[in-house]
C-alpha cells in the first residue's frame, strides 16, 4: 500500500542507504509505472519511455549528462527538473543493456557491495549475468534511484530441492565472480577486506609470529632437557633417573625442531 501510494504521487521507493541483502536480484518496473518522467520536452512515464528506447533500438548513447539516445527511429532526449535525475540515471543503465541488444527483463543482478563517497552519495553495486556469463562486472545504483530491482527468491516453491537449487545458484555465481573476473579478484585483495559473498578469502600467513612462536617453543623445550642436568648436578645419586628424564626431553626437542623447521617459510 505504501508503495503504490508512493509511486502515484511521482515518488516510487528508492535503493536507500542501507545495505541491500546478498542474492540474485531482477528488473521490476511496477515501482516506477507511472512515474512522470520528461521526453523530447514532453510529458511521459518511467515505463513509456523504457518502451520507446526498447522498441526503437539503441544504436548511440551520447552521455550520462546528456540523456540523449540515438535510435533508428530518430533522437531521443530526456530532460526535465533536477528532481528526476535519479530516473534518467536509472534509465540510462537499462538503456546499456539495451544498446547490446540484451532485454534488461532477461538478466539477473547480483548485489555485492556499496560505497559512499565524499559528498555523501551512496551506490549499490551488482555484477550482471546474462546468457550464462558475466556480462558487467559493475553496474551502479545511486540510493536516490528508483528501486527497480526485486530479489529473486521464491516464496511459496512446489518442490522442496527448489530453494536449495537456488541458494546453490546464487553461489555458483559470486564465487565464479570472484573467481574469474578482475573486480572479483580486487574485491578479495582490498587491504580492508569488504564482505564477500558466498566465498571464503584466504588468511594470510604473519611469518614473523610464526618464527617467534616456534622460537619460544623451542627456548622452553631446551630449558626442559637443561633442568634435569641441573637437579643431576646437585643431587648425584639422582643422576641416573634425571639422565632419562634428559634424554626424553632431548627427544622431544629434537622432533619439535624437525617439526617447525619450515616456519616462516613461503609455500
């Protein structure tokens, strides 16, 4: 209800701040029906210009500042107030999609991280698949853009498997992204190790602790096979005992010492 109010007073649900769940997400534009949006100076719909674009075929876009599209059927411009730029920004990213002759409804968006920058702004960021493959390893959503995207997660499924298929889909897909491509990779090895989805990141190895602990280790087993000699020193008729208690100890020292001889060592 509170949606569909907003959305006919020209205001649908946006991304927001908050960080959005992890999973498979798709193109819904029941937020954004009717919202108005300028078209060639004219008054239209979200909906009816995603329509035109889609129906007359991208063939250029000029720029993100511009909101000119180049179609076979002419130019299209979209213009209006200040107020609807998050909907020309929204457009212009279904609008890529477009442009590579892919429908936006075909594709599935997996969330993976957001960021703020200096003057506040925030983005939701997904990688795209498309015909079994990544096809965008970064696609944007400012928190002021309508929420056109939907989780994909059957509430109500027939068979039991089909929400483990599911859940098994969505991490075939982060840990391929993770994987195999070069955004992947980085988001692994960003010194400030943001959350990954699905995948586990590999700790790295302190060298310097594990040499300094194989040390201390190895300084109190050695002080171990010293203290019988010591006791052998000042009580003679023990030495015979605090020999075998020597050797033992010997022993095990010389195993620990075989046992870390490779700490800190790379691999």
């Amino acid at each position: 209800m509170g949606q569909a109010a907003a959305t006919m007073q020209g205001k649908p649900q946006t991304f927001r701040r908050q960080r959005l769940a992890p999973g498979a997400y798709s193109l819904d534009l029941a937020a954004v029906r009717d919202t108005p949006l300028q078209m060639d100076g004219q008054p239209s719909t979200f909906v009816e210009v995603y329509c035109k674009l889609r129906d007359s075929k991208i063939r250029e876009i000029r720029s993100l500042i511009e909101h000119t599209y180049v179609t076979e059927e002419g130019e299209i411009h979209l213009d209006g107030n200040i107020e609807e730029w998050p909907l020309r920004a929204t457009m212009h990213e279904l609008a890529e999609l477009l442009l590579r002759g892919i429908d936006p409804h075909d594709v599935t968006w997996f969330y993976y991280t957001h960021d703020r920058s200096r003057d506040d702004d925030e983005v939701h960021t997904f990688f795209v698949v498309h015909d079994a493959k990544v096809i965008l390893e970064s696609c944007s959503f400012n928190s002021e853009e309508p929420l056109v995207l939907k989780r994909s997660v059957a509430d109500d499924p027939v068979w039991q498997s089909h929400r483990h298929f599911d859940e098994a889909f969505e991490i075939y897909w982060y840990r391929k992204f993770y994987t195999e491509t070069m955004t992947g990779q980085l988001m692994v090895l960003r010194p400030d190790e943001p959350i990954l989805y699905h995948y586990e990141r590999q700790q790295t190895r302190n060298v310097q602790w594990e040499v300094q602990s194989a040390t201390q280790v190895k300084i109190h087993r050695l002080l171990l096979v010293a203290l019988p000699l010591l006791v052998a020193l000042v009580f003679p008729s023990l030495k015979e005992y605090m020999a075998i208690a020597a050797s033992v100890l010997g022993a095990s020292f010389l195993w620990l010492c075989w046992a870390t001889r490779k700490a800190g060592q790379q691999e």
